[in-house]
C-alpha cells in the first residue's frame, strides 16, 4: 500500500523506537515470570510488561508495531536486567524480519549502553539515543572543555517560523565512555527556546555524521520517540484498547497471549486506519476512536456484518 514509502526518513531509515509497557499488574497474583517489585512500605507488586518495536516518523501521525517481546524474568534478575536481556531477545528478532532494511533505532538514554550499540551496528543499523550528564559523564565532560577551548565543537542556531530558537552544539567521533572506547559516536546538545523564553535542552548520540544541514532533521527525528509515549501507548490505554486493564493472569501464558492479542488488533486498525477512505471519513465524523469502536460494537451485537466495507456502510447510515 505504500505505507513504508512514506515512512523513509530521509528517502532512507525507517525510524525504530523501542519502548516498554506495563500490561498486567496485582499485589497477590503472581507466577515465577513476575516482574517483582517491593515498594518502601513493604508491598510487593506483581507485573508483567511488553517491550515494543514502533516504526515512527517524525511527520506522520500514525505508528505502527513491528515487533515485541515479553520482559520475563530469571531468577534473580532485576526489572533493567529484565528489560535488557528483552531487548537482546528483541534485536535478534528484529534481525530476522528486517534484513536488508535500514533500521534507524531512536531511544532514551537507559539504551545508550556499549552492548545495545554494538547489536545495532553489528547489524548495519543507524541509531539516534538520548544521553544524561550522570549515565554518561565522560560526553559530558569533554562537552564542556570543548564549549571553554572553542575547539572543535560546532554551533548552529535557528529561529523558525513560529519565532521558537533551535540552539545545536555538537562535535564528531568521540568514545561513548570509558568502557567501550572503541564505539565512537556523534555528540549533540540542542536548546530550545520557545517565543515565552522557556528552555528545553536534550542532549542524543548518534551514529549519524552531524552537519550544520542535518542537525535539524537529527533533533526531529531524536524527539519522535515521544511519539510512542503521546500516541501508541496513550492509544492503547485511552482509546478502548484498555492495555492497562487486567485481564487475567492464568497459570502461565494467559497475561502475555491477551498483550499479543491486543497489540495485533491494534495494528489491523492502523492500517485499517491508514489504508481505508470510509475507515477514515468515519473517524473524522465520530470525532474519537473510542467512540467509534461503540459503534461498530453495537452494530455487531444487532446485525450480521460480512465485511469490513459492510460493517462501515451501517455505521454511515447511523
Ligand atoms: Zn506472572
């Protein structure tokens, strides 16, 4: 259908963002695959969490899923070691689906380690990782001495058409940290300045050379991570999915199976979403998603549907 077309970033990646995603949650149901947590007050919860692949860009509205991995503990592990070794068995599947495809990965900074980059480079992927001054001291640091010695360090600042300041400060080829000096990344601050004078600074790596003529597409493509948190999760939490509803944890499997269920009819509606003219119309009439899946439910409980095309003309007629 074109879809993937449209989402080169670039005419090149398909920008990937990873995100992990709490689905089931009791303080007395629990199993050995549990993620455990013990809170100050001395109760425990008991959670299980998907972790997603979303291809994103950052001019287009919809996302879609295009891989996910259960975050199951071992015994003894904790939830980042969890979450981590997920992430491993993540990467290794994503290998298998997109050979050949140019994967550019956009994460937050608890991604930016040594072992996460090398699996990305190691399969000829890009990636674009948000950096903390405590997590990543050594960039920082030699941050700084650059801004105090001017050297190397390249400034770039614009002001758009809303009157908001983008400020960019960022220099090439530099270690991640001391423990991996061998994985050299591109440093880059940016600052901006709205038209009320608040500042919002990030700070990413990436495997990208930076210039003055990509650093602006760097930064939007850095900042549309946020739209998984803004539009997937929110969707599938808010807009009828009800991914943070329990419901059931069963002996097993049961907790993990519904989180599939519910990611894979998501994806059919956002590509229904995408592809579909009437699916489209409809939605703009109803105003909110959630208010059409009432709808179409209602319809299926009183007349027999036999297709999607079917099912959207009844909803017209309403
Ligand atoms: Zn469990």
């Amino acid at each position: 259908m074109g879809v993937l077309k449209t989402y080169r970033w670039l005419d090149k990646f398909l920008i990937i963002s990873v995100y992990g995603v709490e689905h089931f949650h009791s303080t007395k149901v629990h199993c050995p695959h549990c993620l455990v947590k013990t809170h100050r007050d001395g109760t425990t919860a008991y959670t299980h969490s998907m972790l997603c692949s979303v291809l994103v860009h950052p001019q287009q509205a919809a996302v879609f899923v295009v891989g996910a991995e259960p975050i199951v503990c071992q015994d003894g592990a904790t939830k980042n070691d969890c979450e981590r070794s997920a992430d491993k068995r993540l990467l290794k599947a994503m290998a298998l689906s997109y050979t050949g495809q140019r994967l550019l990965y956009v994460n937050d900074a608890l991604y930016a380690t040594g072992p996460h980059i090398k699996q990305v480079r190691d399969n000829k992927w890009d990636f674009i990782m948000g950096v903390k001054p405590d997590g990543h001291k050594a960039l920082f640091t030699k941050w700084e001495a650059l801004r105090k010695t001017g050297n190397l360090l390249q400034m770039h600042t614009y002001r758009d058409e809303k009157g908001a300041v983008h400020r960019f400060e960022f220099f090439n080829g530099t270690a991640l940290n001391e423990a991996n000096p061998a994985y050299k990344v591109n440093f880059i601050h940016y600052q901006q300045v709205d038209g009320n004078g608040k500042t919002t600074p990030f700070s990413w790596v990436t495997s990208l050379i930076i210039s003055k003529k990509n650093v602006m597409e760097i930064m939007q493509a850095g900042r549309s991570r946020w739209k998984i948190e803004n539009e997937t999760f929110n969707t599938l939490k808010n807009q009828g999915y009800g991914f943070g509803h329990n419901y059931g944890h069963g002996q097993q499997h049961l907790a993990t199976t519904l989180a599939y269920l519910m990611l894979m009819a998501f994806t059919t509606d956002q590509l229904i979403q995408w592809c579909s003219q009437p699916f489209q119309v409809l939605w703009k009439e109803a105003k909110t998603k959630a208010k059409l899946w009432h709808t179409f439910r209602a319809l299926f409980m009183v007349k027999p549907l036999t297709s999607f095309r079917h099912l959207y003309q009844e909803t017209a007629y309403l």
